[in-house]
C-alpha cells in the first residue's frame, strides 16, 4: 500500500490531512507573523494564503489578496538550488517582502514544496501606494513577481535558516506519523493478525464490575472492542476512572449507579491504543436483596463518520509520540504537541478536548478554557481602570492583555494587537535585548521584577516611536506563565521620531537638542545615551574578552600577532567610548586614586618585553623614586 501511495505525485496530501496543513500555517503565522503555503510536488496549493498577516492589518480584504501572487512559485522552481536541503530565498521591493521556497524531502523522496513569506513592516494605502498598484497590475496581467525582485538582496539573517529548519522538522514529523499509522498497532504490542480482523468486526462487549466499579471479569468481545490483547489486560481497571473520557459522563454515570438508574447511556471510552470509541452502555444490577454486589455493563458501539475523524487524529498523535520517543527530538515534539486545537476533529455536540500526543490522558479542557477567559476579562477590565499603560505577553511572545492607556499611548487598538507577537511593535535594535530581558524573567521565580535601565523603544501607528521606561515582571496566571510590562512613558524622549530610520537603519533615535543645552535637555541627552551605552557595553566587553584569547595565540605565530593588534586597537577603541560615555550619563564617576609613577613604567616595560626579540632585554631603572600623582585608575 505504502509503495501505491509513494507512485501518486499528489503525496504529501497522503499522509498528512488537510485540516493538519492548515493548523501548521496558522502555527507559523501566530508564532513568528508569517505567511505559510504547501504545496503538491506540482506545485498545486494544499493551504490557502492567509489574510490575516499582522503586517497587513491597515488594509482591506482586496489589497491584502494582492500578497497572493507571493505565493505563486511555479516560475520559480527552475531556481531551486541542487541541494535539496537548500532554500530558494528572494527579496522583493527594497528588502520589504521577504520569500524562502524549498523542496520538502524525506529520505531521498520529494513529497512537495513549502513557501514562506514575510512582510517586514507594516504596509499603509498612502506610503505604500506605488507598490500595491506594482502587485494590482502584476495580479491584473497574471505577470511574474520576479520583476519586483530586489538585484542586490542584504544579507539574510539566521532568523529565515531556523524558520525554513522548523518548517521542515514538523512536516517531517506528521509525514512519518502518517506513515506510522498504518503500522501503529505493532508499534504499541499489537496483537496477532488474526486478532487485528476480529476488531474491526466487534461491536458489542460485556465487562463485569464491582459494585465500585473495578472491573473483575471481561469477555473476549469486550477485550476487542476496546483493543486490549487479553480480557485480563481489562482486569482491575477501574471502569469509570481508567475508560470513560470526560469528566461530566464520568460524574453521570457514577449519579446512575449510586440511584440505581440504569436506563441506557451514552459515553465515549479509552482504547488501549488511546483511541476513543463512541458507545451505548446499559448497567445491569447484581443484586442480593437491596445489597448492590456489583454489575454486568453491556457495551454497543456507535460509529459515525466525525467520530472516525477524531480516532484517525489520536491515531496521528499517538504516532508522533512514538516517533519522537524513538528519535530523541524533544523540541519537534513540543513544537507539534504545542499546536492549535483541532476543532475540525470535534463533534459538535461534544465538549471541547485536549489531547496529549505522547500517549497521556485525555482532560476535559472546556471548563478550563471558559474560565480562563472570563478570568482573562475580569483582568483586562481591571487594567483598564488603570492610567499606567500596561500589556501582557505569554511565553511565546503573544499579546494578551492590552489596556486603555496602552491603547492611548500608541494609537493603537487592543484589536490591533490581541494575539500578535509583541515583535511587531519594538524598534529593530531593541528585540534581542527585549529577548534577554524575557529569557532572564522566564528562568527566575513568579513574581520577580527586572527595572532595565534602557528606556523601551515602541513603534505607533504613525511609525513614531514613543520612548517609555519599562518594569517587566513575571506573574502566572490560571496556570500559564506571562509577562507584564508596565510603561511610563518619557515625554520629553517620545519626540515625533520616523521608525523608518530606526527599521531601515537600526539606530537609536536621538532627540534634538534644544539651542543652548539647557539642563533640561542636557538630562534627556543623559538618559538617551545611557541607552546607547547600553547596547554598546556588551560589545566593549565581548571585545575584551576576545583580546585575552587573540593575544595568547599571537604568542605561536606572526599572522596572530597582527590579528591581535588588529582587534585590541578595535578594543582599546570601544573601551574609550564606554568609559566616556559612562562618565558622560554619570553612570561611572572617575575616582581618583595615588598611583606610584614607577609602577606604571614597570608595566609598560613588561609590555613592550612581550613584542621585542627574545634575545633583548629591557629594564626600567630609575635614579630615584619619582613620587606619585592622581590618577583615573
């Protein structure tokens, strides 16, 4: 069967669902703002393009199916490098649209071919006019992007290497678990082929429980029904706890027993594969006198076509488990484990579920989820009672909270920005700092609060930058941990600033000084320069550290000693410039300390020993002590 599908050209769309597809695009886009399509090996679409790129938030419907004609890549796949572990990446528009295309392989075999797309700013009707109409009319003569293709790209950044990484990583994962799922009842002690034909014939089954509902005897049917190699296997397992699914059936049946109700009743079970079968079952009392000893439970399976889409699922996700049991890749794993909800596997009528793939227990997250939102409203209509802007980001850098004087301070609706990655709104030179302050909170403690020095750039939406201090904390909330960030804003540094400099050129706005320097401006100088320095300082740093490593190879050859003098004049540089600037915002205060002039000539001495000719010998004598003076140490 497996070599019939392999022969088809259509494969990918063999061993991974449709609705599958879909949940790794919306993924992508929640995670990183990303526009996702795959494709067949014909480069026919198996997803539609996504409208909802944050990017495109300012415009309507038909300006942002323009984007479409990115996704077109039939002309393109002449392009593709020989490699196939190598992507197709063009930059369209001066570097403002982005484009990655690569095959997906596996194992020598092509299934078919993955686009990215990423949009790098927000794109505005007014300022970006000439260029919609350039897609209006590439859309209008069905002509070929390429003619927008930039003819000298910039460098890309590793960000687009790990996006391209992961993308294939988790269509890989679901390929081999469509591939698995044919075999997955050997991979889980499946029982003899005989046995195999037999379940999928029985449909009725007969377990015997204790009056506390542990089950004592079952019947081989029942052990068919249920995918069980033996009716032993079902022995001692409590009926209600270890093969009902939910809670609320599990709190119904259990009213019926101790009422003595056994009319009829519906219920979904457990399988040992951890598949779940719709049933009918009717309680039958053993009874002596009023005594309950126990009761027969006669089990009728119900099969529908959306109950069959649910077991196909958990037969997808019990395979991803063991896979990536059997391969050691935590992180693929989690990423897919980590996916939306798949709402389209969900019977209407029946609650919301979650699922863990690796083989755990089914929980009944409905409840949950409705209060977390209700908590969630409760919280935000609290933060709107507050004048101090304030948003919450989750571990994945989403915006969930967004309140009024948020809103205010950047002109920008909660709407605007519920769900999206905080990403999209923090100057260019500030996300990895942004990042290390969120790597540092998420290690430490609930409740630890870090006070950065380093004011937070923010993009508005009319591309100015408001300049805030921020005070970060990390709360968990309903059993998730967030972010906070509470904002007070400098009036003074939040000078209307174009982001277009600070994006294209990912610099640090400088406010304009005021004729005269007044202390005024002299202290909004101050505290700009004390972000600059730092971002500066861990580069002055690392630089120093690099001389130390540099120096003790110069030792062994020439070509080292002139790399060293190279970068520890870069050094020397960098350190001068963070010392002054360090003086300048009085983060550092020369001190001033008596130093012996004859020990700093001694030093020197020593030094220049290290670059002179072995056989030369340098001394610094002195005829008599030449006192001390004040010095900056």
């Amino acid at each position: 069967m497996e070599d019939n599908l392999m022969s088809s050209v259509d494969k990918i769309s063999h061993f991974i669902s449709p609705e599958i597809l879909n949940e790794i695009r919306d993924s992508f886009l929640q995670k990183y703002g990303l526009g996702v399509c795959l494709y067949d090996c014909r480069a026919v679409p198996l997803t539609v393009p996504s409208n909802a790129l944050p990017s495109l938030a300012y415009l309507d419907v038909a300006e942002k199916e323009l984007f479409h004609i990115f996704f077109n890549i039939k002309d393109d796949l002449a392009d593709l490098p020989q490699n196939s572990r190598e992507a197709l990446t063009q930059q369209f528009a001066d570097g403002l649209v982005l484009r990655s295309i690569f095959a997906i392989n596996m194992n020598g075999k092509q299934f078919g071919y993955a686009c990215i797309v990423d949009v790098r700013r927000f794109i505005e009707k007014a300022k970006d006019a000439g260029f919609l109409e350039d897609l209006n009319k590439i859309k209008q003569t069905r002509s070929s992007v390429k003619m927008l293709i930039d003819e000298e790209p910039s460098v890309v950044s590793s960000d687009y290497l790990h996006w391209n990484q992961e993308l294939r990583d988790v269509l890989q994962l679901f390929i081999e678990a469509g591939k698995a799922r044919a075999h997955i009842d050997n991979l889980i002690e499946a029982p003899a082929p005989a046995a195999q034909q037999s379940i999928a014939e029985a449909e009725t089954g007969i377990l015997f429980c204790s009056a506390d509902g542990i089950i004592i005897e079952a019947l081989p049917d029942a052990a068919e029904l249920l995918r069980y190699n033996a009716p032993a296997d079902l022995c001692d397992l409590n009926f209600l706890n270890d093969l009902v699914v939910d809670a609320d059936s599990r709190e119904h049946l259990s009213a019926m027993i101790e009422t003595k109700n056994f009319d009829p009743a519906a219920a979904v079970l457990l399988r040992q594969d951890k598949s779940r079968i719709d049933v009918t079952l009717q309680f039958i009392p053993q009874q002596a006198g009023e005594l309950l000893l126990g009761f027969e439970c006669q089990l009728v399976a119900q099969h529908s076509p959306q109950l069959d889409k649910v077991q196909e699922y958990e037969k997808d996700q019990t395979a991803i488990g063991l896979i990536a049991e059997q391969r050691g890749e935590s992180d693929d794993f989690e990423l897919v484990d980590n996916l939306h909800d798949f709402d389209v596997y969900q019977k209407p009528h029946a609650p919301k579920k979650e699922y863990a793939a690796a083989g755990g227990k089914l929980t009944d997250a409905a409840a949950r989820e409705k209060a977390n939102r209700s908590n969630m409203t409760s919280l935000s209509c609290l933060l709107d009672a507050s004048a101090t802007p304030m948003f919450l980001v989750d571990e994945k850098d989403r915006i969930q909270l967004w309140n009024g004087a948020m809103a205010a301070l950047l002109d920008l609706p909660a709407k605007a920005v519920l769900k999206k990655n905080v990403s999209i709104l923090l100057v260019a030179n500030i996300q990895t700092t942004w990042q290390r302050w969120r790597t540092n909170l998420l290690k430490s403690q609930p409740g630890a609060v870090l006070k950065p020095k380093v004011l937070l750039p923010l993009i508005k939406k009319d591309k100015t930058v408001a300049m805030s201090a921020v005070e970060l904390s990390k709360i968990d909330l309903f059993g998730k941990k967030y972010l906070a960030a509470a904002l007070k804003p400098d009036a003074e540094m939040a000078a209307d600033t174009e982001s277009s400099e600070l994006i294209a050129g990912n610099e640090t706005p400088v406010p304009e000084a005021e004729a005269g320097a007044s202390p005024e401006s002299l202290a909004v100088l101050q505290r700009h320069y004390k972000n600059v320095r730092a971002q500066f300082s861990h580069i002055a740093e690392s630089l120093a550290a690099n001389v130390s490593n540099t120096y003790l190879q110069s030792l062994q050859n020439d070509e080292s000693k002139k790399r060293y003098v190279s970068i520890k004049r870069i050094a020397d540089v960098s350190a001068y410039i963070d010392r002054n600037l360090a003086y300048f915002t009085q983060d550092v205060k020369p001190t001033l300390r008596p130093v012996d002039v004859n020990y700093i000539i001694g030093e020197i001495s020593e030094r220049l020993q290290q670059f002179l000719p072995l056989n030369i010998e340098l001394q610094a004598n002195f005829a008599e002590p030449l006192g001390k003076v004040s010095a900056d140490q």
